[in-house]
C-alpha cells in the first residue's frame, strides 16, 4: 500500500550524517542527492526521502513529511484524490498528473489530512 515516505529537515548535513548512520548500519547505503537537493535511501525495495520543505517554511512534524501511497493506475490516484477531497481533506500542490525527473515518470495527486498531514497518491509510470 505504502510506495515511499519523506521527512522534512531544517539541517540538511545533519540529516545526512545521521540518516547514512542509520541506513549504513543496516546494510544500507548512504544517500544519494536528487537533483532538486533531495536525500534518498534505497533499501529493501522502499523509498525513503529526506528534504526541507517545499513551502520554505520551517520542517515540523507534518511540514516537510509526505506519506505516500502505491496506486495501480493513474485513473486509481484520481478516484483517491476526489474521495479525500470530498471527505475533508484538501487538495495541495499542482493538479494531479505525470511529473518528470531524475530519469522517472509519475503520476503523482497530493492532499492535506484534516490535521495538516501531506499525503500522496503515487504511481510509477
């Protein structure tokens, strides 16, 4: 159900060094920087991001963490995307679509929970 999740930092090079510490530890390896400055771990087939936050604003617990969701199809993001939207949450950042970068194609529909927390509904094209 779950296809990745993203912390936000305030500290980037801290994050780092303790993000490679605790990967590494595990078998893991340190991360690699994306493009937009993005930390990545690849590990046992998950996805684990860490970035300051998109809005500028100052990482908290839910600014700067995304809990992402594994679709079958793009048509499966869009019904996610109209239910949460309907229920109470509230649609946030571009429309849902393809986006492009670092050598991946995805479809990508983003909400805020009730209480603030940013969620998104991913599939890999």
């Amino acid at each position: 159900m779950y296809s990745h999740m993203t912390v936000g930092t305030n500290d980037l090079e801290k994050s780092k060094t303790f993000y490679d510490a605790l990967f590494t530890s595990v078998g893991g390896k340190p991360a690699i920087t994306d493009p937009k400055g993005r930390l990545v771990y690849l590990h046992n087939g998950s996805v684990f991001l860490v970035t300051p936050p998109i809005d500028g604003q100052p990482a908290t617990h839910a600014n700067g963490g995304t809990i992402g969701f594994a679709m079958s199809s793009p048509e499966e993001a869009d019904t996610w995307h109209k239910a949460g939207a309907a229920a109470g949450g509230t649609p946030i950042e571009d429309a849902p679509g393809w986006r492009e970068g670092g050598g991946q194609r995805l479809y990508l529909a983003y909400l805020r929970d009730p209480d603030g927390n940013k969620l998104c509904a991913l599939h890999r094209g």
